[in-house]
C-alpha cells in the first residue's frame, strides 16, 4: 500500500504489487508531466481548439426570476465538444498517454458517456481504442456503443455479474496489468486508487479556474455556493477545486437518493480505494439504479468523502422525480436541456435559490447537455 494520495482516511491504492508497480509509474510520469510548461500548453491548447474553452458562465435570468431569490449562474460544460464535461480529463490524460508512448488506450464506460469522450480522444489522436462495458449497459445504451463504434472503437461487453459499471472496471484493469507496457487506462472519474483520483481533479480544475474568472469578472465577487452533481465525482471537485481554500464559498454536492454514498454510505473499499461506499447486507457494493446512469457508482471519489467528514462540503440527496422536473424546468425557462445528470443540481438550485436573498450568488455547474436523455424523457412522459 502506497501512502500517496490520501485525503484523510479515504483513497490510497489498495492494489495487488503488479499493479501498484504500473500505477507507480504512471503516478511518476503524471507528477512530471504537470510541471512541464511544454505538456500544459499542449493541454491548454487543445482545451481550446478542440474542446472550445472556455465555455460561458451563464446568468441564468429566468430561472432567477422564477425562484425570486439568489442570482443563479450556470457553468456551461454542456457546451463543450462532446457535449460534458467528461473531455477536459479524456484530454488531459491521452496527452500523457502519448507522452508515456502507449500504443492502445483502455476505458470503462457505465452509461457509455466516458467511453464516447475516450473514443473521441483516440481517434483525435489516432490511438487504438477499447472500452470494456457490462454486458447489460450494452444492451441498454446500443446507440451510445454505436456512436464509439464510429468513431474507431472497440467495444467489449463484459458479461460478469451484473454486468454493469463495476464489473467493466474489473475487467479494464486486468487488461491494464497485462498490457501495461503499451497500454494506458483513461479512467473517467475521480475515483480509483492513486494517482487517479489526483490527475482527474487537476484536469477537470479548469472547470473551477474558469468560473472563478468569470465570476470576478461579472460580479466582482466570489459566489456564495457552488452547486454540483456528483457520480464517482469528477465534475464536482473540478467545479469546487479552485474555491476550497475560499471558506466563504459553500461547495455543495448533489446525490441522486437512490445512489446516495455520501449521504447514506459507509467508509469501505471498492476499486482499490477507501471511500464512502452503499453496501449490501453481504458487504457487497450494492447496485444503484438512478434515472441519470453517469451517476450509478456505489462508491465515490476520495476527496469528496473527505470533504464530507471534514464538513468542508455538503452533500445533499434529491428524488428523481425533482431532477426529472429540473430537467424540464430548465429547458423550458431557459431554453437549456441539462443532462439528466445536471439535472439533480438544477434540482437543488430549485430548492436553495428561493431561501436566498437576492443579493447571494450560486453556480450550478451544467455538466452536461441532455440531448442523449431526450429519448429516455420521451418514454418517462408517455410510457
Ligand atoms: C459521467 C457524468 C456525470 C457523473 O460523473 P462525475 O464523475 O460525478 O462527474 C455527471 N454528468 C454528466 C453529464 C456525465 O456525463
């Protein structure tokens, strides 16, 4: 066990030796990369030509309207290529792909989002692409198994277990140890052992170096809450990463309830990392079924059980049939359809904004665009 990478009790690297070794080294590679002014200003570079950074923050002057209470501004990440907030880290790490000469990129995908971003990065930089995914997420996300499809990759279905999210990590990482020599592992949450967690979060932190930017810039001021969504975590620390130090900001992460770990789960290990995870009666990770599938994870990023032990942050849980609302609401007030996912943010901000006084400020960060939930709504309103 490796003492790097954690965050009081939570994350480590619980790992058999052969692939602590591999994460050694990628921890090595990843520790020198981002100190490498000639590697940042390639990320940056293709944040912005590619990507399309930065993207918006959004006053959001209905929805404030209609909650006659704090402003709300909308961190636009649904804007980005590929429509989430997923590419900044797909970028950030197949740049340290290529530097540590993998030939083959490796993923896994639960609702197939992550392994879209990952394909697309691959054909981009023309690497040999496989996503393992569980055989059921399959069946259920045939589009999405197309889309990698066409962009060059191959999907694996994993037909273990459930099926689903767990068991295509389980199988990602066997491959991970076996081909390590050109292979590397985009993993797409900040979740895992360490350096993961780590590298996930300082990719995904332009999302918080951004809004704090733009924030100053419109409000002159800093914000009085930062909302967000939270699945393994990615796009909540990278949406809080550049105000934790600022006490004043309220950084608030939002659970779906039927996969609440932070507000329901307990301190265990998944994945080879200590966090807060939803145990079955076996003490088994317990399978979660949310109508957002970014964010069916029994376990969640490190930092954020950290942050809720230590009551830097707060995590709060909302029904589906409020984030089904949200997503309603804010498409037809703002003319913005969040992902599912967003969702349960917007579904908060409902909630938080009108016990504000007008003259507070929150950001939800959008992170992402709702038009792959579009069908799924369909069927929700008229099945
Ligand atoms: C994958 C996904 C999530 C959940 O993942 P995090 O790592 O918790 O951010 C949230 N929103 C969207 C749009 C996603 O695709």
């Amino acid at each position: 066990m490796s003492q790097k990478g954690f965050y009081g009790e939570f994350g480590g690297s619980f790992v058999p030796g052969p692939l602590q070794a591999v994460l050694d080294r990628l921890d090595d590679a990843f520790q020198t990369a981002k100190t490498d002014a000639e590697f940042m200003k390639e990320y940056r570079h293709y944040l912005r030509e590619y990507v399309g950074r930065d993207n918006p923050l959004t006053f959001a002057q209905n929805l404030t309207a209609k909650c006659q209470g704090a402003k709300i501004y909308l961190k636009r990440e649904d804007l980005n290529h590929t429509g989430s907030h997923k590419i900044n880290n797909a970028i950030g790490q197949i740049l340290l792909a290529k530097r540590m000469g993998a030939k083959r990129v490796i993923a896994e995908t639960g609702a197939g989002q992550h392994g879209v971003a990952t394909a697309t990065a691959c054909a981009m930089f023309n690497m040999e692409c496989v996503i393992y995914m569980g055989k059921t997420d399959v069946a259920r996300q045939a589009l999405n198994v197309f889309r990698m499809e066409l962009l060059g990759a191959k999907v694996v279905a994993v037909g273990k277990g459930q099926g689903r999210l767990k068991e295509a990590v389980d199988e990602a990482l066997t491959d991970f140890v076996q081909n390590y020599q050109d292979t590397f592992y985009l993993l797409g949450s900040a979740v895992g052992p360490h350096p993961f967690p780590e590298m996930v979060k300082f990719f995904q932190s332009v999302v918080s170096e951004e809004s704090k930017r733009q924030i100053l810039d419109k409000e002159g001021r800093l914000p009085d809450a930062i909302l967000a969504c939270v699945g393994g975590g990615s796009n909540a620390i990278g949406a809080f990463a550049h105000y934790i130090e600022d006490a004043s900001v309220r950084l608030i992460g939002v659970e779906p309830k039927e996969a609440a770990t932070l507000t329901e789960g307990i301190p265990g290990t998944i994945h080879g990392f200590k966090c807060l995870v939803l145990l079955d009666e076996q003490g088994n990770p317990q399978p979660t079924y949310s109508i957002a599938a970014g964010l069916d994870y029994p376990g969640v990023g490190p930092e954020h059980s950290h942050l809720q032990a230590s009551g830097r942050a707060e995590y709060v849980a909302v029904t589906r049939q409020e984030a089904f609302d949200a997503f309603l609401t804010l498409s037809k007030t703002e003319g913005i359809t969040p992902a599912l996912e967003s969702a349960h943010a917007v579904a908060y901000a409902l909630k938080l904004a009108p016990q504000l006084s007008p003259d507070k400020i929150i950001i939800v960060n959008l992170s992402g665009r709702g038009d792959k939930d579009v069908a799924q709504v369909y069927d929700m309103l008229n099945g």
